[in-house]
C-alpha cells in the first residue's frame, strides 16, 4: 500500500483529494494547521521512512494578501523545508504551483513566491514536480473565491467591466492531474482547462442555476490581471478537461442546461 503525506489536508483541493486517494487504497497522512499540524514539520515524518511521496498544496492562496510576512512563511520557508526534507530522504514531491508563477501572470508577492518555489525546486529537489493550477472550482468551493460570492450573495460585482479571462479547471480535473503527477518525471506540468472565458461569462453560468445579481463596474483592483496567460511552453497534463458550463451543473447538481 502506498503511504503518501498531503500538505493543506483540510483545504478545499486538499480534501477532494484525500477521498481520491483513499478510495484507490492509498494510506493518507494529511497535514493541515487547523489540525494542530504544520507543513514544515513534513520532514521529520519523513526522517521515519515509509513515504512514497509528499503532496504539499498548503500555502497562503491570494494574490490579493498584502501579509508578505505570512507568505513568506508559508509559501517560502515551509515549501524550502519540504523540498529539501523529500531531496534528504529520497521521497518524491509534488508541489501545487500557480498560473500567477508565470512571470507574465505575476503582479503580487504571491505569484512572487510560487515562481521562487519552482526555480528553488528546480535546483535543489530533482525528484520534485511543480503543478501550475488555474482557477480550480467545484463544489464546497472556499472563501474568497468568485464561485463562492456569486453562490453565496445576493449582488455580485464583477470588476473591469467582467472582461478579465480566466482557464476555470474543475476540481476533480485538479485531482486526476495532482495524482497523475505523482508518476511524473517532469520538473513542471501544467494542469487547466484550456477552454478560457471572461469573468462574466463564468458568473452568467452560475447565474442559470440561482439567478444571483451580477453587476458589471469599471473599476480595475489592485494585484488584478485582465489575462491569464497559460505558458504553453510546459507539458499539460493530458485530461478530458470538464467544461465550464459543465462543471457549474456539477457544482449544483444538475445536468448541463
């Protein structure tokens, strides 16, 4: 049986894939600060042996965080202690990257950070594989995120007029790729939908099923990129991506309208 650690356990990648895991037979060690356990600890579980790999997805997530000092912490000095606890003990690692990693994306210290966790990864951890995720969505989706303020208000506003494009990949799309990457001997490996849409015609999908008010206002937000860009230089992970449209009658239970 395979024994894998997953860092952010309890987040919403982490927990979709936890069930995968588990429901292939694999023994999941799932490491998560809201249960008492930190992601720099990894390398001492590591030090006991019987790891086949670790799967670090904790880390501060928005682009909009101004706490440099908890990114820092988290998405630098957590991701180092990892990396080099896996290249220590010859365990292989897999790291939850970011489509804001592409230097082209980058407008935060978050994008800053996952670029520096890739250049560190590939210099000093060779058994590593970075996944660049892009706007991952499903059910139980978390705080903060457009899906969950347009399933969860009653106005929404949608800013730059709604204009900004985004590759939306389905959760359980995220799950295969994270999984796939395992057997990886890529350094770095894509994993989105490579169907891109406006803001506003992802919300216009929501809005088919709760018919949340969606308001479309000029103003542009700092840290905010109107085009995500997808490095097609890096290998995708080869999927049957799910579509936006349905993938929001996922979210909701439903069959595509």
């Amino acid at each position: 049986m395979m024994k894998i650690v997953v860092t952010g356990s309890e987040g919403f990648i982490g927990k979709a894939l936890c069930k995968n895991l588990r429901s292939r037979g694999v023994e999941v060690v799932g490491i998560d600060r809201v249960c008492g356990t930190e992601a720099a600890g990894v390398p001492c579980l590591l030090a006991g042996g019987g790891i086949d790999a670790v799967i670090h997805l904790a880390a501060q997530t928005s682009v909009f965080n101004s706490d440099h000092e908890k990114i820092l912490r988290d998405n630098i000095d957590s991701f180092v202690a990892i990396a080099d606890g896996c290249t220590r003990f010859g365990v292989k690692l897999v790291y939850a990257s970011s489509s804001t990693a592409n230097p082209c994306n980058t407008t935060s210290m978050y994008g800053v950070s996952k670029h520096f966790d890739e250049v560190y990864a590939s210099i000093y951890c060779r058994n590593a594989t970075g996944v660049r995720l892009h706007n991952v969505y499903g059910p139980d989706q978390r705080k903060g995120t457009l899906l969950y303020a347009l399933m969860n208000s009653e106005k929404v506003s949608l800013y730059n007029g709604g204009m900004n494009t985004r590759c939306f990949t389905y959760i359980d799309d995220v799950v295969d790729g994270l999984i796939y990457a395992i057997g990886s001997d890529k350094k770095l490996v894509n994993i989105v939908n490579p169907e891109s849409c406006t803001i506003l015609q992802f919300a216009e999908e929501v809005r088919k099923y709760n018919g949340v008010d969606i308001q479309c206002v000029s103003e542009k937000r700092e840290f905010d990129n109107p085009v995500q860009s997808v490095d097609e230089g890096i290998f995708s992970v080869p999927l049957n991506y799910t579509s936006v449209s349905k993938g929001i009658a996922k979210v909701f239970g439903c069959e595509e309208r």
